[in-house]
C-alpha cells in the first residue's frame, strides 16, 4: 500500500513547538505580516531574524513524540512519502527519511542575492555574509514566506496522486496550496483520512480526532497489524 501523508504544526504541538491558529499560536502573538513575509524581512530584516533565531532555538531543545516515532516505524515498513509543512527536524529525529519539506527548514539558510543555501543551526544576524556570494545582509532562514512559492510541489502532488491513501495529520488545512492536497487526493480516487486534535472541517472520507500522540501511533499499529 502507498500512502501519502501530510503533516502540520499539530503534530509538533505535544513537542512543545506552538502552532500558528491554535487559541495561544503564533499568530495571536506574532503579526504574520511583519515576520513572516518578504516584505516583512525588507522592511525590518533584524526583526524577522530574532523571530526565527527564537523558534530555532525552540526546535533545537525540542524532541519528537510518540506520532513522529510511529511515522518514523512507517516510514521503514511501508511505501511512504511524508510531506510536511513544519519547518522544524523532528520528522527526521523520529527515523522517517526524505521528507519533502514544502515550507523550508529552520535549521537551513537562503541568501537573498544569490539562492544559495547551506545548514545552519545558529542564530542569524543582518551582519552575516553569504559563502557563496559573499554578500552580507542577505543571509535569512529558508523558510517559505507567505506570497512565496512551496518547494516540491510536483513532487508532493505526484505522491497524493498515486496513493492508495492519503492522510492529513495536525494541520488545520487553511495555507494552500496544502489545503487543497485532500481535494487532489479525491479527484484521482485516492481515499482520504484525517488525524487531528479536531476536524479541519476538510472533505475527507474519514476523520478520527484526538492528540497526535495518541491517535497517530495507533493508526500506525492499524495499518502495520492489516498488512499481516
Ligand atoms: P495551524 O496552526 O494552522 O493548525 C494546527 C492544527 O494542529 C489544528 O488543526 C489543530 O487542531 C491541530 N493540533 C493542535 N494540537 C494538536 C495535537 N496535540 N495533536 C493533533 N493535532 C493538533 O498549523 P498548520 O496547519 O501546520 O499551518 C500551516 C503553517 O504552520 C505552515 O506554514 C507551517 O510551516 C507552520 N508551522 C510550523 C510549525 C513547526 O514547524 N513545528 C509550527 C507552527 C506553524
């Protein structure tokens, strides 16, 4: 069976990483516009890097839970290509390879003159310099900004369309073109499930609510114990 699985900031939630929409998220806190767009970063790059250099710091203490193990568990048994929207590494502390990172990384930086990009797990400073380009003042997380374009997409669309299912975890299907994966999934007949802690409200076959850490590994032990 190939499954094809999403993943968003509610899987990282019982990590102790915030969500963004959730009561308390990132964005009742933060203005989406001022830290994460380009335009943002044009306007005030050291207060868009401060934002980033304190949720990498976040996600370099955090540790994955029970949900990234099992999808770690999966990842080895079966036909699986992970798509996540999180940009922080706990996919691969949980054991799962190749996840298709479709918003960047945290623990990764892009030079805005040149497009290089090169691991970096410090903080960032408008004073750093490119090591490509050698430009400064350029240097800013890669993370896919709101208006920028997702990476891998025909990659991520490929692997929906040729599944026998697809499977949305923790995310609350409201940034496309993510949200419209389910919708992909349907068109080519590919049955459909979500895991959260509540219904997306998204048109799914089935829906099965609770904590990611609890329900994840469960249908993990479901769909391993099925294969026999
Ligand atoms: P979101 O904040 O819009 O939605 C979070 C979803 O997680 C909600 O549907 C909520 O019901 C669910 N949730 C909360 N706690 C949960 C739990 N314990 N178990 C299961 N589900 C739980 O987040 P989203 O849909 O991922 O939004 C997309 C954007 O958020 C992406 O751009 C992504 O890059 C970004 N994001 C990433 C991180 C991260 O990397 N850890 C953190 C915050 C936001």
């Amino acid at each position: 069976m190939r499954i094809a699985i999403l993943t968003g900031a509610g899987i990282s939630a019982e990590s102790g990483l915030g969500t963004f929409r959730d009561k308390d998220g990132l964005w009742t806190q933060f203005d989406l516009a001022e830290v994460a767009t380009p335009e943002g970063y044009g306007r005030n790059p050291a207060k868009v890097l401060d934002f980033y250099n304190m949720r990498r710091a976040n996600a370099r203490d955090a540790k994955p839970n029970a949900a990234h193990h099992a999808l770690g568990r999966l990842c080895d048994t079966h036909d699986v290509t992970l798509i996540t929207q999180n940009i922080d590494d706990l996919h691969e502390q949980g054991g799962a390879k190749d996840a298709l990172h479709i918003h960047g990384s945290l623990f990764e930086a892009l030079c805005a003159a040149c497009g290089h990009v090169w691991p970096h797990r410090d903080d960032m400073s408008v004073r750093d310099v490119c090591p490509d380009c050698g430009t400064a003042g350029t240097v800013r997380p890669n993370i896919v900004w709101f208006g920028e374009i997702p990476y891998l997409m025909d990659e991520a669309v490929a692997a929906i369309r040729t599944a026998d299912l697809f499977v949305s975890i923790g995310t609350s299907g409201t940034v496309y073109p993510a949200a419209g994966f389910v919708e992909i999934a349907q068109e080519a007949g590919v049955g459909t499930l979500e895991l959260n802690l509540e219904a997306s409200g998204g048109r799914f076959d089935e829906v099965r609510e609770g904590a990611a850490s609890v329900i994840v590994p469960k249908w993990v032990d479901d769909v391993v114990s099925a294969k026999g």
